[in-house]
C-alpha cells in the first residue's frame, strides 16, 4: 500500500451522502472503472457484452456500451488496484485504459420503489422512462455535463460523471432530490 | 359589493390581499383580476404611452391593460397580468406606469401632448444633437414610457428544469383537448394534458351552457376522475406550452408555485422540455374588440370576459350601475343573457349589423355603433349612434364582442403561415406549420362546443392513428352547436382616438398614419408602430390592425399579411429558462486534484475555461500579486516549483495502427518516437495553419499518451475521434480521454530531480537512465502506480509527474513536505506564464487562429517527406510567404513595461495599418530578467535582431521603444533542460 493517502472526488477523506426523502445519494469511491475497445481483427472475447442502450453483468465486472465495439467496465471494489492489468488478463488483445479516477460514481437508491426515481430522472436527463427499464444504460448530458446514466434496478440508478465535476454534478443531483421533497 | 349568484368560487373561505394598499376579500377560485372587480375596482394601472388610465379588458392570459406588480421586496415581479394571478391569502399587488398615485398620476400630461406622441415620434423628433440619444433622451423616454420595474434584488426563489416523453401531447383542456384527452387515455396511449389556468375546463368553465343537460362542471369532473385514474395520462395544469422547437419538442412553464405566497422550499417553477410523438392543440380562441373613440377606459372589457367573469367567478364588471353590449356577432348578445340572469342590469346590446332580432328581454339597438365615452377613472356613459341619431346611455361597463380570433400562435412556429378563412372572419392554422402538431376545436375555426368536442375526439384518432393506436369514439355529451354570424365590422370611424393595441397605445389613427408614411407591410407596421408587441403580443390587437390597415390600403385582410408568431406565447421568465443556479454553481466547473490543497495554501483562482486553477499562491506579508509571481518564478528558477497541470488534455491511444495514425495527426514525424520517449508535436488545421501544440508520449509500441492544451482539450479529442471515424476508419485505432484520470504535476527547477528521487520506488533518474524528454511507468510513495515525464514548459530540468487523481492531493503535500529544504514552492498560471514567455514557448496568445508553424520558429517541424493534416496546406503561396516571427522585446527604458496587444512600428513610421509590423502577442515582468519582456510577431524578425521599434496601444494613447531580441530570455542553448 502506498504511504498516501487518497482523496474522494468531493474533496473529502470519506465518500459523501445524503438522504432527501426516499432518495439517497451515495458517492462510490471503490468501484474500479476502465475501459474496453476491441481491436481490429482479433476475435470476440469471451465475456458477453451488452449491446447499444444496455448493461450487464459478466465474472463479476459489469459492463456499459459506450459505441461500436467499446465498453466501460465496472470493476467494484477494485478502484485502488491496477484495473486495466486486471480487465487485460481477462480480454486479451484489447485495448484498455485505466478509467477509474476519469470518473465519480454516484449511487441514487429508493427506499420507495420506482416512482422516486423515476420523478428523478425525469428532471435530471431527457430519458424516455418507458425506455429506460432495469438494464438500460445511456449517455446523457446532466446540467450540461456528460454522465453515464444506468438503471441498476427499479429502484436504483448509477450515474458516472467526469471527476473533475463532481462538485457541480453532486449540486446538481443533490438539487434535484432535495426540490422533489420540498415540492411534495 | 356583492358578488353574484354561482360561480366555481369557494365561498366557505376569505383570502385577503391588497391592492395599491388597500386591504380586500375575496375566495379560492378567484384570479387577482376577478377579486378586484368583485370589489368594485375597475382601474388597476395606467397605459404605456399615454399614462391613460386603464382597466381589466380580458379574463386570460390575452390580457394587455391589467398588469400589475404581484409580491414585494426580491419577489416583486412587474407586468404580472391580473387575469392569471391566482388568489391566495395575504396577496400585495400594486398598479405601476404612474408619477403620483394611481388615480392622479403626472405624466398623464402625455395623453394631453399626445399629438406630438403619435407612432414613430421619436425616430424623427430625437435626433440632434446624437450625444443627447444616450445621455438624455432615451432615460427620459424609458422612464416616462414604460411599465412595470424590477427589483434589481436577487431572485430568491429556486427553479428546476425536467424532460417529458408522450405519444400526445394535449395543449388545452377546453372541450376539444378533453375530448382529445379521453380518447388518447383510454386508447391506452402516454398522454400528457397541459392547460394553463389552474383547472380543467377551459371556455366551459366560463359559459352557462349545460353538457347532457347538466351543468359543464360536471362532465369536466367526470373526465378529470377518469384521466386521473389513467396510469398513462398526466395531467399539468398551471402549465403553459410556449414554443414547438425541433424534432416534437415543446417548451412548457409549470407555475408550481406561483400560487402560493412563497414557495417555501419548493421551485417556484419548472422548465419542462416535452418530447411529443404527436400533439393536438385545443388552445382555443381569443374574443377581439372593435375600436371606437375612447375605447380604453376602465369598465370597458371583451364581452367573453365580462360573461366569463359572471359565470365563473361570480362577479360582475365592477360596478353595480348597468351595463351595455357592443356587438357585431351573436355572441355579444349571449353575454347579455348570462349576464342578465345573474342578476346584473342590461342597459342595451348595442349590435352593428343590420336586421338582427332581440335574443331576450333587452332594450337591442340594431345597425348602432358606439361613438364616444365619458368617464375619468371609469366608464359613466357611451355615446350611441343609431340610425335615428345619437344617444348617450349611462353605464358603468361595456362589453365589445368583435368576433373571435382562434389561437394559431403554435400552429404558427416553424413559419407555419395561419390562412384566412374568409366565412369566419378568422385566420385559422395553414399547412406547413410543425409536424405532428394537430390543431383541433375553436383554434381550428371550430368553436362552438359540439364542434369542439367532435374535433378534439377526431383530431385525437388522427394523430394516434398514425402512432398505431387505434383511439375509439368516446361518448361525447349534447352541447350547444350556435354560430356567431359575425360581420365584417373592424372598428368604427371617427375623429378621436380608438385604441386597437391597448397594451402599447396603437391608435387607428397610428395605423393610418402608418400607411400614410409607407410603413404599409405587416412587418412595417408592427415595428413602426410597436402594435403587437410586449406582454401580449398583441392577441387581441393582431387581426384588428390588419383589418383596419386593409381598409387602408383597399386590400383584403389576406393581401394585406399575416403576422409570424414566435415563441413564448407568453411571458416567460429567465429565472425558469436559467435554470436557478447563481453564483459559483451558475455553469459547471471543474477542479483539479489538487484544488483543496491550493484553496488551503493561499491560492487565489483563474477560470480557464471550466477550469479553476490556481493563478498565485499568496504569502504572508505579500500584498500585490506581482510580489507572490515573482517570488514564484525565482522559486522555480533557484530551486523547484511545483504546478499541477493535470488541466492539459490527454488522450489515451492505443491500436495496431495507432503510429500511423499519430503520424498522419502530426506535422512533425512521430513514427520514429521510440518506446519510452515523448516528443513535441504540432499539430495543423487542414488550412496549414497552427491549431494546438503538446507532447507525445510512447509508452509501448501500440500505445500512447497524446497531451494538448487546456483549452484544446475537447477540440483535439474530437478531431482525433473525427479522423478515427471518418478519415481513416480502416486504422485499428483506439482513443480514450484520461485527462481528469490522472493528477499531474508539473515539478520543475534545478533541484526537482533531487527531490523526486526522494518519492520514487528505487527508480533511476539520472541523466544517462531517464534523460530529457523519457518518460516511464514507475510506482512511488511506496507501490503507487505513476507516470513520469520528462519535459518541461519552464525551461528548467523538469518533470512532469502523474498518480490516479484521488492521489493528487496527497502528492502535492508530500511533494512540499519532501522539498522543504529545496525551497519547494507551488506555483500558479500567473508564474507559468512568466516562465514560459521568458523561455520562448508559444502557448494560446500565440496560437491564435492566424499562425504558421514557421511563425512560431517550427516551421521545420512540418515535415514534408510525409502527409500529415495541414502539412501541404501549410506550403501553399500565402503562408509560406508570411515573414512575420515570433521574437522577443525588450523595452529600451528598463522602468517601461510592454503591453500585450500594442501593435509595433519602424521607429518614425506613421501609426497606421499600411505601415503595421506587427503585434505584441504576450508581456509579463520578467524577474529573472529585470525588466518587462514581451513575444511579439514581427515582419522580417528574423532579420531585425537587436532593432529598435516602436510598441503602440493607442486604446492608451502610450507608445514604448522595445529592443528586438530572441524568443528565448532563458538559458537560450536549452541547457538546463538537458542537465
């Protein structure tokens, strides 16, 4: 282990979060993240990966279609670790770049199914909600920031914002929640 | 006073509010403008122009006179119209356009000087002497002319945005958007339902007519209980849709909490965005007046509102004296009925057309028009012209029924052009207007209720039909099926002035004057005479002017024009389209790893771009910014500095043909870049002139690091991502932005060696094992994997160092901590910028969109034994041929400072673009060198070493003579680099 000491994308030693009625924000410091892009002529690994809109899980990694032949790649629990050394031995051949401190995860749970959450997206992204069911991933600008938006569950959604936002990303989130409970 | 019979008021509860202080009841239910006229005020503000008083003429959001200031103190919110302020208890409102109280207000003298006053008076009155325009004039005509004021207070309150996806939008819960509605709903598809008043129902709620034989209230109910209990219908009422944008999308304002008297924690409104399969639009119609003398006093409304007013909110026109009906269709004379059985005395209906028959039991002047009114701060009388003479009736309001104008406003975005529809005296939607916008009922033409309701039901099945729904007919009740038999009767002739657009004081006498001066295009008009404009838009204003200009010019209505809406179709305010968010959070930002740090050492920041980053680090006892830069330039010069520039671009290559790819992208040769190596690149626009500059890093042979500048960080990636898609998509080629990956700091000065070695896991940094320009992956701090570079931007021995971003912080630290005895020193942008102009480097002051890269001394680096983006380009006549070059200034008197932007000049040559040499593109004080220093483009610079010109800032009116030198104040062999 280093003799440093890591910093959380919202400054702090200890990841943030906050409750506003049945939603709660947590910010997710431990997931590993790289990415994953196929190259030209080289055969299909063996994990089975999503398609356009989509996320699912494979060996324990879970992953997100970003384009054509390209990938994000959860790795939870692994944010400390070598990432890219750990998706290679699995993907050989690839190209992967080690993404997990590009980004800041944030987890947006529901203690009351899918309607706060859904009251939520429908103010944070421009996502047709009859579209966006459990398994569904996208790109989508967030108070003009680009997040990758995903439906963990009915009642809980992953957002991963660009690191050196979080503070304007958290605000904006954390507006959102806040004005939905004060709105009733 | 007291109010009528019935009504959809709750008369169980008072709500009190104040009106210009004075305190009054009135009951949920009611608007502002409806609780004033049950207490008997009908004079609520004074006309733009002419200070007239004026009171309430419409009861929605058509109306133009009864603007008032709703709230106080930063809520305050000027030209609110009355006609839409909900009531809630505890209400201030005041009246505003008036110097003294409302009743006597001093620039009334404007309506005495009103000759002077007419349309255009300004454009030819003030325009001698031209320095009065700004200084005199215009202050003197905003203030005497205009409406209501801002609080100039921040706005307290939060608003918040959000996106609704539907197969139908329903604009309007009239009978035709009910019906529409239902059907939709039922149908099974996502319906959204937007009105904007606070309650369903649209013109029934205002009409006496019954539904199947009972009261309209109850059908409403009855499909509001059903589109309630509908999971795929939601209804928004309080929600306007202002626009129709691109691709099915509406901009709608929801009023959340407009009604309340503050909106507590909640947003005061909410910008939606609704993406809309299909939309019907059921927005109804508005009633228009006839222009007659002296049409604008208070007490004179439209003859739908005043039955509105009666039916709805159980009151009369604010007065108890009787009341007269100016009409040129039948429905004028419905209002008459309504209102007589309510209770409120008719004097007469008053109806232009020829041959028409008593409706009931009123004194009926037929082929009679209103030709004057008296009556200071109210109406007392209107003048009668009949065809047995003149005769004057004492009444205390007027109701004017003129025909009604369907709303095409939406179905008229897109340049959709409304066409006439000469039977109805109306212009109704035409072709070409948005797709997949269907308008149905009375802003179809279709007014009547069973037209309506049949409209809004078939209009529904068209639109969903082609959605693949298949809407059924739903059971629609029995209504009324009447017809307006409107006349062509515009306004009425005469001498004295009759208002057509109340809301900006148009005249038919402006209009004539209009065409009088050629002002004869519909858009002439408008903007000759401001018809049209302001709050309203001129809704009840509009179709009268071009009737009356048509008669002008002797030319049909639809010869004469139509006028083009534009969103919002109404008012909506910044603060909602803004978005709520103020001061640091007023547009995203981003911090660089080390943001905390810096902020707790006494960094003041810069915005680049999104970026804030460090610009000075403040010490004790410093008191000028130029003391803390100095200190850190000299720091980094003597000993070693340390600089996050985790801001620049980078971008991850990877791929089989990621050499070939980056030796097409650069200007200068890639393809010999060896494993462990960085290298300068340009990089060219494919005009051949120089776009952005960074380094290149080898870290395999298939793989690597791509730096840019900040500011071109996006730009770069993106033609990166260009030419990977589209110019060479047959390159096995993978790209992918790290830049908020990794922190990175710049560490830099002749000690920075020695202090990284203190930090790295038995890594060799010697000259011969890591020499200038390597770069290596290597763990630090005990197992942390980084990255290390060797280059520098200072000029010093330099190096740039790179761990995961959540360790940026804690390296800066032990960094600093480690460095103490070298006199480690952070430094911001104000002391990189110092040094790299000290050392010659181009950064975005040079790279300014006009560069070569021999302008900048790289013009060798362009290769020409390769293509590469803008390398032939960059040889064509006119680049090749530019002279200028980047050169160094120095002032001639030490004490002189260069100013950056001043243009230079051959010593004695006159100050003029013919004898222009150049500019200066960078300057800063120069520690090291003891005076201030500048870049500059200079002709022929190559040639001019050691020359004394002229630099010129005549926006200063100073002028410096700067000694031409190198680019390089610094160590110009590159030694320190090397060492």
């Amino acid at each position: 282990m280093p003799d440093l000491s890591p910093l959380c994308a919202l400054g702090a030693a200890t990841p943030r979060r906050v409750t506003h009625g049945a939603l709660t924000l947590t910010e997710t410091p431990d997931c590993g993240l790289a990415s994953l892009a196929l190259r030209r002529d080289t055969p299909p690994p063996a994990l089975d990966l999503p398609g356009p809109g989509r996320w699912q899980t494979a060996d324990g990694l879970t992953l997100i279609w970003t384009g054509p032949g390209q990938w994000l790649v959860e790795l939870p629990g692994a944010a400390e670790t070598d990432v890219a050394t750990t998706l290679a031995g699995k993907v050989p051949g690839a190209s992967i770049t080690e993404q997990t401190d590009g980004w800041v995860l944030y987890e947006i749970t529901s203690s009351a199914g899918a309607a706060p959450i859904e009251r939520f997206l429908e103010r944070a992204a421009n996502i047709d909600l009859t579209r966006f069911a459990p398994g569904s991933a996208t790109r989508s600008p967030i108070e003009h920031l680009g997040t990758y938006v995903l439906r963990r569950a009915e009642d809980r959604l992953g957002i991963w914002g660009m690191r050196s936002a979080a503070e304007s990303l958290w605000h904006a989130l954390d507006g959102i929640a806040a004005r939905l409970v004060s709105r009733g | 006073m007291k109010r009528l019979s019935g009504g959809l008021i709750d008369r169980s509860q008072h709500l009190s509010f104040t009106f210009n202080g004075k305190r009054y009841q009135g009951h949920p239910g009611d608007t502002l403008a409806s609780a004033l006229l049950a207490n008997g005020v009908q004079l609520v503000g004074r006309s733009f122009k002419y200070h007239r008083p004026r009171g309430i003429v419409a009861a929605g959001s058509e109306e133009p006179n009864a603007l008032v200031t709703l709230r106080e103190g930063a809520r305050a919110e000027p030209n609110t119209r009355a006609t839409m302020a909900e009531l809630y208890d505890g209400l201030v409102a005041r009246s505003q356009n008036h110097v003294g109280s409302l009743n006597f207000d001093l620039l009334a003298v404007n309506d005495l000087l009103s000759p002077f006053f007419a349309a255009g008076f300004y454009y030819k009155t003030f325009m001698w002497p031209r320095a009065f325009w700004e200084k005199l004039y215009e202050p003197a005509i905003r203030r005497a002319a205009g409406l209501g004021e801002l609080s100039e207070l921040p706005d307290p309150d939060a608003y918040d945005r959000g996106y609704l996806h539907a197969d139908l939008l329903v604009i309007g819960a009239g009978p035709a958007g009910l019906a529409a509605a239902l059907a939709a709903g039922r149908a099974g598809a996502r319906v959204i339902l937007a009105d904007e008043d606070f309650r369903l129902g649209g013109r029934l709620l205002a009409e006496s007519d019954l539904l199947d034989g009972a009261p309209a209230t109850e059908w409403i109910e009855a499909v509001k209980a059903e589109l309630e209990s509908l999971p795929n219908v939601r209804i928004l009422t309080r929600t306007v849709i202002f626009g129709v944008y691109d691709h099915g999308i509406y901009g709608a304002v929801e009023r959340v909490s407009d009604h309340l008297p503050t909106p507590g924690g909640a947003v005061r409104q909410t910008l939606w965005r609704i993406v809309a399969k299909r939309a019907v639009l059921a927005a109804g119609a508005t009633e228009r007046h006839i222009p007659f003398a002296d049409n604008d006093r208070p007490g004179i409304m439209l003859a739908g509102a005043m039955r509105a007013y009666a039916n709805r909110w159980a009151t009369g026109p604010g007065t108890s004296a009787p009341v007269a009906i100016f009409t040129n269709n039948d429905d004028g004379h419905r209002t008459a009925l309504d209102l007589m059985a309510r209770g409120v005395p008719v004097a007469a209906v008053i109806d232009a057309r020829r041959g028409v028959e008593r409706q009931g039991d009123y004194r009926l002047l037929p082929e009679a028009e209103v030709v004057g009114t008296q009556g200071r701060l109210g109406l007392h009388s209107i003048r009668v012209r009949t065809s047995r003479g003149n005769d004057t009736l004492q009444v205390g309001a007027l109701g004017v029924a003129g025909g009604w104008n369907p709303n095409v406003h939406l179905a008229s975005h897109h340049r959709g052009r409304p066409v006439w529809d000469g039977e109805k005296l109306a212009f109704v939607p035409g072709q070409g207007g948005p797709s997949g916008l269907f308008p149905a009922g009375a802003c179809a033409g279709k007014g009547s209720t069973a037209e309506a309701l049949a409209d809004g039901l078939r209009v529904a099945q068209e639109a969903l039909a082609d959605l693949g729904f298949a809407a059924q007919a739903v059971p629609l009740p029995h209504a009324e099926s009447r017809q307006d038999n409107t006349a062509p009767i515009w306004h009425v002739p005469g001498k004295r002035r009759a208002w057509v657009d109340f809301q900006n004081d148009v005249t038919v006498k402006d209009i004539a004057l209009a065409h009088k001066e050629n002002m004869r295009p519909v858009e002439h008009l408008k903007r000759w005479t401001t018809l049209g404009m302001a709050t309203d838009q001129g809704k009840t204003a509009n179709v009268t002017a071009l009737a009356v200009m048509a008669e002008l010019t002797g030319k049909t209505i639809p010869q004469t024009g139509t006028t083009i809406f534009r969103p919002p179709y109404t008012g909506v305010s910044l603060g909602v389209l803004g978005g709520g968010d103020t001061g640091a959070h007023f547009r995203p930002r981003r911090l660089t790893p080390t943001h905390h740090w810096a902020k707790a050492n006494g960094a003041t920041f810069v915005e680049v771009g999104p970026w804030m980053r460090a610009q000075y680090f403040v010490r004790p006892g410093e008191t000028h910014w130029r003391q803390s830069v100095d200190r850190e330039v000299l720091a980094v010069r003597a000993g070693v500095g340390l600089c996050d520039v985790t801001t620049l671009g980078k971008v991850d290559v990877q791929g089989a043909d990621a050499t070939v790819f980056l030796d097409r992208l650069y200007a200068n040769a890639m393809a010999s870049l060896k494993v462990g190596m960085v290298r300068y690149g340009l990089m060219l626009r494919e005009d051949g002139t120089a776009y952005d500059d960074g380094t290149c890093a080898r870290l395999a042979e298939d793989h690597y690091v791509v730096t840019t500048t900040t500011a071109n960080a996006g730009p770069v990636y993106r033609n990166m991502e260009f030419a990977r898609q589209c110019l060479w998509p047959e390159l096995d080629v993978q790209l992918i932005s790290t830049t908020d990956a990794w922190a990175q700091i710049a560490v830099a000065g002749p000690k920075s060696r020695e202090l990284l070695t203190r930090l790295v896991d038995g890594f060799d940094l010697s000259n011969e094992a890591f020499p200038f320009m390597a770069c290596a992956p290597l763990t630090i701090c005990g197992g942390l994997r980084a990255r290390l570079f060797r280059i520098s931007f200072s000029g010093e021995l330099a190096y740039e160092l790179a761990v995961p971003a959540r360790y940026g912080h804690a390296l800066m630290a032990r960094l600093m901590e480690a460095g103490a005895d070298f006199g480690a020193t952070p430094y911001g942008t104000e002391a990189l910028g110092v040094l790299r102009i000290e050392k010659g480097h181009a950064a975005g002051a040079e790279l300014n969109g006009q560069t070569t890269g021999q302008m900048i001394g790289l013009g060798k680096m362009v290769s020409s034994k390769k293509d590469a983006i803008g390398n032939i380009m960059s040889r064509r006549e006119g680049l090749a041929a530019d002279k200028r070059l980047l050169v160094g200034l120095q002032p001639v008197n030490p004490a002189d400072t260069v100013v950056p932007g001043s243009h230079l000049f051959t010593q004695g040559a006159p100050r003029d673009l013919a004898h222009d040499q150049g500019w200066i593109t960078s300057a800063a004080y120069s520690p090291h060198v003891g005076s201030s220093i500048g870049l500059a483009f200079l002709e022929d610079g190559a040639n001019r070493m050691g020359e004394v010109i002229t630099a010129a800032n005549p926006l200063q009116g100073s002028e410096v003579a700067v000694r031409v030198v190198p680019s390089h104040f610094v160590d110009p062999e590159g030694g320190r680099l090397r060492a």
